[in-house]
C-alpha cells in the first residue's frame, strides 16, 4: 500500500457546501501526489449545536446512549456530502462511520476512549485508490455494540489514531486559523504564530482552553510521537505550525502563549481526613469527561482539604461527587476569569511571574506555579488590552 497521509477538517472547515466543494482540491491535490488518504471529517459548522439543543427542548437532561445516537448524525451528513463532491471531481471515495472504520472504544457514553482500531474496510478502501472519509467524534463499543462519542473535539483524537494505525507520513489539522498561535488571534492582536511548537506546550495550551487542538488528542500524538501539522483551510499556501517532540532545557525560562477562560471556577472541598476519599473524587470528575485548570491536596489542622480550578460546565458533575462522598465545597468563587500562561522554565525564574502579573496589572485571588504553567484568577473581568501586553515577553523561534 501506497504512504498515508491523514487529513482532518473542523467543522467552520465543512461548514457550507461552497466550503465542502473548496476542500477537494487539497485533497485531490494529495491524491496526485501518490498517497493514500483517508479523511478525517467534523459535523458541519454548528451543527452539533443545534443537535443538542433539540434534545434538550425534548429532555433536560437526555439519556447518554440516545444523546450518543443523536450527536453522531452530524458527522454522517458531512462525510457523505463531501464523498459526493469529491465523485463530482471523478475522484473516488467512500464515507465510514465511525463504527464502520472500525474505532473500538470502552461503554461511556459522551466521553469514551479508544481501545483499539481494526480499520479493515479503510485498508481495503484505501488498497483500491480510494478516499476513505472516516467520520470523526466516534466509535462503537464492542462489548456492547453501542454507538459512542469521544467528547468535546473527538475529531482530532480520531485523526492521529487513524494516523498512528496507519503510520502515516504526516497527519494534517485543518481549522480556520492558519496554526497553533501564542493566544487566540481573534481576539489578542499581538498574537504570535508559532511555525514549530514543543508537543508538551501544545498539550499545555490546549489544556488550558486553546480550541485548535484537543488535549486527548495532543497526548495520544505524544504517546505514539505521530506527526502533526495545523493548518488553515481558509490559506492551504500556508506551511501552518508543526508539532515537534524534542527535549527542552530545564531551567531556560521561555513563554510559549497564554489563555484567558472568562467564566471558570475556583474553589476548595473538605469535611473528611480521608484522603482516598479526595482522591476518588478526581478520579471518578476525570474518568466522566470533568475540565480541571489545577488542583491541589493538602491537610489543614488534621482535615483534608482539595483546591480545584474548574472550567465552565463542569462544577455539576463536581457538585455531584462530592455530594456522594459527603463532603461540602466551603469556599467557591463562581464565573470568575482566569489566565493560563505556557512555557517552560517558570520554577526556577520567578521574575517571570511577576513580569507576568505587572502586564495584567490586576492582582489574583489565587494563583499557582508549575514548571510549564502559571495559573492566575481573578476576581474581575480582564482587561484585553491589557493582557495582550504579555506579548511583549514571549520570544518565537
């Protein structure tokens, strides 16, 4: 079999026929360069959107299996479009749902991982010069033939597990920025895109609130050292930004980029010495798809007491547990902002720190310091303008 090369599309990439159409010639273009291809495709523009809205006019809380069921129509209709518009251009193509590619993954539902991959019908397709078009998000639980769903940008994850079963020569990100840049450069001015960034700073941002990749699927790339490039679909001129896997200096301080969460969640749970109890908590918020920025266990005056940072829309899954555990949150400071810095280095420069903060010019209600991130909350709005100093720190390669 010829070398593959994967491509994944967003959905602002598929998101109307005129840009379905456009996406064919890149392509067409890798067919003719003598590679397989297989096509990893999103749910058009907002659909999902829309899906879940209709199934929270019906249910306020719509069972996992059927939300599952529902969810995984929006990535059949596109991959479908775009097999028909690439039969259109004489080039040949088939469409795969996400168990038809053979995506095995564990029984949950909205969050399942990936277990294994027999993608027989891919190979096949691809053996025979065709496109194979896998829809992305997706997989099928073998022990339970039930549809499930990878959680929150799946697409992604789907693309470098194909390109890891695959070997791929390269797997191709396409979103609608032309790469991975230092903030989001539809709202930060002096954002700098990076033409190479350290697969762990990748990982970090995304972890943080970056969107152009998902963290799973930065850590599954890690795991297996696949090779990824961003690129926008709008400029397929542009080279975009490679993921590389090379060790960094330990103790060279360096500020790759930064996210602003406006809406996040600080606060700390106790009422037990039992640190299982807190342990069991983080597991059980983690193994059911919860976003952490930061947590942190330790015991004060003989009780235990766990600090968490939470992203939005995961303080109801918390909420929960603790209340299963039999514990209380004591101190909670709801929908307040939150500013992630990524780098490396910021252990052993804490002038860095503080340089940090005098570009904010606010002061944090709480704040942490890892080697490769800071984390800062506040108590009032950010000022854009005024974060966007932070810029003036970062050095690109």
């Amino acid at each position: 079999m010829q070398p593959v090369i994967v491509q994944k599309y967003g959905g602002t990439s598929v998101s109307s026929p005129e840009k379905i159409i456009r996406i064919c010639d890149q392509i067409a273009q890798a067919v003719a360069q003598g590679f397989g291809v297989v096509v990893v495709i999103s749910a058009m523009g907002e659909f999902t959107d829309q899906l879940l809205a209709l199934a929270r006019s019906v249910h306020s809380r719509p069972p996992p299996r059927e939300l599952d069921m529902l969810l995984t129509a929006g990535e059949r209709v596109s991959m479908s479009l775009l097999s028909m518009a690439l039969a259109a251009r004489e080039v040949p193509a088939v469409s795969f749902t996400g168990s038809q590619s053979g995506i095995l993954t564990d029984g949950r539902h909205g969050f399942a991982k990936i277990c294994g991959i027999k993608a027989f019908r891919v190979r096949e397709a691809l053996s025979r010069g065709e496109v194979a078009i896998v829809a992305g998000y997706q997989g099928v639980c073998p022990q339970t033939k039930e549809v499930t769903t990878l959680g929150r940008g799946g697409s992604d994850l789907t693309a470098v597990a194909m390109a890891q079963h695959f070997q791929a020569s390269k797997c191709e990100i396409y979103t609608d920025v032309e790469g991975v840049y230092s903030a989001n450069p539809h709202e930060y001015t002096r954002a700098v895109l990076h033409r190479r960034i350290n697969a762990e700073n990748a990982y970090d941002l995304s972890c943080a609130g970056a969107q152009v990749l998902y963290s799973r699927c930065v850590a599954f790339a890690i795991k297996y050292r696949v090779p990824i490039c961003v690129r926008s679909s709008m400029s397929f001129d542009r080279p975009g930004t490679e993921i590389v896997y090379e060790e960094q200096s330990l103790e060279k301080a360096k500020l790759i980029g930064f996210t602003v969460l406006p809406h996040t969640y600080w606060l700390c749970i106790s009422g037990s010495p039992n640190t299982l109890a807190y342990c069991q908590i983080e597991q059980q918020f983690c193994h059911q798809g919860g976003e952490k920025l930061f947590s942190s266990y330790a015991e004060v005056k003989g009780m235990g007491q766990l600090t968490m940072v939470l992203r939005e829309g995961s303080l109801d899954l918390l909420q929960g547990l603790v209340a299963q555990a039999g514990l209380c949150i004591e101190t909670m400071n709801a929908q307040v902002p939150s500013l992630t810095v990524v780098g490396q280095g910021f252990e052993h420069d804490r002038e860095l720190v503080a340089q940090v903060l005098s570009c904010v010019d606010h002061h944090p209600i709480f704040y942490a310091v890892r080697d490769r991130r800071m984390l800062f909350v506040f108590a009032s709005p950010l000022v854009t303008e005024k974060v966007d100093r932070i810029h003036q720190l970062i050095q690109p390669d």
